[in-house]
C-alpha cells in the first residue's frame, strides 16, 4: 500500500474509530497468529476458509511441550476475539462491545477485491443473555451503525442484504431437507458440493460453480425452517430497520461462508465492485463461546473489507488527500532561517514541505510544483532582515510580502 492511498485507509480508519465511539464499541486487539484447532473449532472444518485456505504450519518450538503445534495466521478475527472473551473473563469487566482493525489472511485465488493479505475492520457486541446481547434490538443496532458509517464515508449505492439462518435446532430439520433434496442430483454436481451434501449441506449454498447454480436454485430454503423464537427473532429486527429508516432487501439464499452463524446473517454490497461484491459480512452466533470452551454469551458482528472499502471510495475521495500547503524555498545559506520557519508554520497545523539551499530558485519552483504546494515561500537574506518573506501561490501565480508573524493566517487564506 503506498501515498496517497494510505491517507484514505487512515481516512477510514479515522471515520471508523469516530462511528464507533458514539455507540460505546471499544478496541481490542488480538495475535496475528493462534493455535489452528481455534479457527478450525470456531469457523468450522467444512468451511472453505478451514479446508482450504489457511496458512498454518507446525511450530518447532524450544520447550519440548510447544513442539508440533500447529498454528495458523488469523483467517478472520471472531474467533480471536471470543477466545480473548472466555479466556480474559470480559463479561466480568462488563466489555461486550469490541472492535479490532487488521490484516487477516487467506489463500484465495488473488483477483481484484480478493486478496492473501487483506484487512479487516470487526465488530463484535456479545455477552451474557442478561446484558441484552441476545436481543433484536443488538442486531438492528449494528446494522444503523454500518448505515451511518457507509453514509459518512459518502458511499452511496450499497445494498443491505438480510436473511435468518434459524438455530442450530432449525437447521437439523432444514439439513435433512437439503440432503433428501440433494440425494438424486449431487452426483452432477462439482467435487466440493458432492462431500458438502454428504457432510454439511448448508454449505452447498457457498457454491460459486455456474453449471451448480440451477440446481441449489432449486433446493429448500432456511426461511421455510424457521422455528417460532427465530422468525420472531427476524421479524422484530425488520421492524427496528423499518422504524429507523435502514433499507434492506431478504436474501434467502444468503447463509455466508463461516459455519457459527445463527440466526441474523448479512452482507453489504456495492455495485462499483464487480464480482467480489461484498464490501462487509456478519452474523449471529449464539453458540460460539460455549463451542469455545466458554460460558453462554450470545453475540453479534461483522467484519469490513477494507481494501473493497477503500475501492468504492476512490471515487468520492480527492478532498481526503491532502498536498502540502507551502513548499518553503531557502536561498544560498538560508537553511537554519528557513527551518525556523517551516517550524513555526507547522506549528499552526500547515503541512510544509522544506528545500534546501543548494537548489537555484528554478529547481525550487520545480521542486514545490511536483510536491503539489498550494504556496512557495522564499527565504532569502533580505527577507530575513526585513522580517516580510515573498510568498507566491503556484496556482495562480499571485505574489505578495507578507510579514512574518501573518503568514501561517495568509496560507490558510484567512
Ligand atoms: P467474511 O464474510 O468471511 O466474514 O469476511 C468479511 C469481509 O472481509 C468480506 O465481506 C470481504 O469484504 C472481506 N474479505 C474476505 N476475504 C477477503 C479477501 N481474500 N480479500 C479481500 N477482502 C476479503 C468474516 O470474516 C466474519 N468473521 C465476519 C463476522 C464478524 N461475523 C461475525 N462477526
């Protein structure tokens, strides 16, 4: 990542941080790499992320115990960030609104918006039921805060879609519909989709070979398995989106590509992208911790892309970039006035680019003109003594004696 699209992932990052504080998230920040049985417990051994796309080797170790163990760079941060959870006691602390910004890492065919190294902006609110953690009110919550941050960022154009993937216990009712309805025709479908309907049928649905798609058209769908408490569940989250203004369109074939969602599932798209089209995804995932190892702690988030992020922005993005204001030019044996300077107007929150007295007038013009200077200020001996500098704007070449002590207030314009 280089200059000057760094400046937009700070812009973002910035944004976000700011978004998030007024709905009371905190930051957390978990390892890059943790031990493999972690993401494979947590994710799931059927997903394609566990099966096929981790980066994970066997440790060497010095002590004879950390010896073979097996670890693995953070595919996605949820699993991270509920085994920190359990293991730290957070809900003792009463922290159950967490967010954690950072590389995440998959072995994924690269192509635009899909990259090996990509990162992640994830948010998660969870904790015991008696904190309200299990409640539509949680999942409407995340969903207005993800609305206001991409209407902050100026990204218009994105497309909320929702679905409900029921409980656990649905879904025992809904996975054998799919195999008695995958039973006469996984035979013509692909190699993965042959295990999955035998092992995780769900999964199926996951499924981006052309020649399958007619078929899972075709298959049963969860919204027709849902029992009372999770339509119930869907419904009131509707109504809160409803209620304060977040649009969002029911996506019943969505049951994203991790295995410990539950209930609420969503993603956010955006047209400008192209295939890789979802620029964020997130769940329920009321059963986590306890598979985990922990206590009951129902839980909602999500995790931003933030290289697709950056990408729908570029558009929206000039003013975020910000050029020098003044390129400060000294003469022949002027470098210690012309520091004095820069260090003055940087003091009033100028970006300063400064040159150096080797260069000829020409060379600074030239040098402050690539840097993209608004103003090129000349330092020279006469105007030290007279304590007034010629100050020029590069655009429309407009030159002016200003006084020392008004140029930071002439520079910004003022
Ligand atoms: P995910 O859908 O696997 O969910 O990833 C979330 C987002 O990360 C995607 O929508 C996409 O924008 C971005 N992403 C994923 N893979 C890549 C890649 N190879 N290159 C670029 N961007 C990528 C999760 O990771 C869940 N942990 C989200 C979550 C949090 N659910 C509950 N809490």
């Amino acid at each position: 990542m280089l200059p000057p699209e760094t400046a937009l992932w700070n812009f973002v990052e910035a944004s976000v941080r700011d978004v998030f504080r007024a709905y009371n998230f905190q930051e957390i920040r978990t390892p890059i790499f943790e031990s493999t049985e972690l993401f494979a417990r947590g994710v799931g051994e059927e997903t394609d992320i566990v099966s096929k796309e981790m980066y994970t080797w066997e440790d060497r170790g010095r002590a004879e115990s950390d010896k073979g163990q097996s670890l693995t760079l953070r595919p996605e941060a949820t699993a991270g960030i509920v085994r920190a959870y359990i293991e730290h006691k957070l809900w003792d602390r009463g922290l159950n609104k967490l967010y954690c910004i950072g590389p995440m890492f998959r072995r994924e065919r690269p192509q635009k918006g899909r990259y090996r190294q990509f990162y992640q902006i994830d948010a998660e609110v969870i904790g015991p039921a008696s904190s309200g953690s299990d409640s539509p009110a949680r999942d409407a919550e995340l969903l207005e805060m993800l609305a206001t941050l991409l209407d902050r960022l100026g990204i218009a154009d994105w497309n909320l879609e929702l679905n409900s993937v029921g409980t656990s216990a649905d879904r025992v009712a809904f996975n054998e519909a799919l195999r008695k309805a995958l039973e006469p025709v996984k035979d013509v479908m692909c190699a993965d989709c042959q295990r999955r309907a035998l092992t995780n049928p769900l999964r199926v649905f996951d499924c981006k070979v052309p020649e399958d798609q007619p078929i899972i058209e075709m298959l049963p769908r969860i919204t027709q398995f849902l029992g009372d408490d999770s339509r119930k569940h869907f419904d009131a989250v509707q109504e809160i989106l409803t209620k304060v203004g977040v649009e969002f369109h029911i996506n019943d074939r969505l049951v994203r590509g991790l295995d410990y969602y539950t209930r609420t599932a969503f993603e956010f798209t955006h047209g400008a992208l192209g295939a890789q089209n979802a620029i964020l995804g997130g769940g329920r995932y009321d059963g986590l911790s306890e598979a985990l190892g922990g206590p009951p702690a129902p839980g909602i988030g999500f995790a931003i892309g933030e290289d697709r992020l950056v990408m729908s922005l570029k558009e929206t993005a000039e003013g975020v970039l910000r050029k020098p204001d003044v390129y400060v030019a000294p003469m022949a044996g002027m470098n210690g006035e012309a520091a004095r300077l820069a260090r003055e107007l940087r003091r009033h929150d100028l970006v300063v680019e400064l040159g150096d007295d080797s260069f000829r007038l020409k060379k600074s013009f030239e040098a402050a003109t690539k840097a993209g200077a608004e103003y090129i200020l000349i330092v020279g001996e006469n105007e030290v003594k007279a304590d007034a500098f010629a100050l020029k704007n590069l655009s429309t070449s407009e030159q002016v004696q200003v006084a020392r002590g008004d140029l930071a207030g002439k520079i910004r314009g003022q």
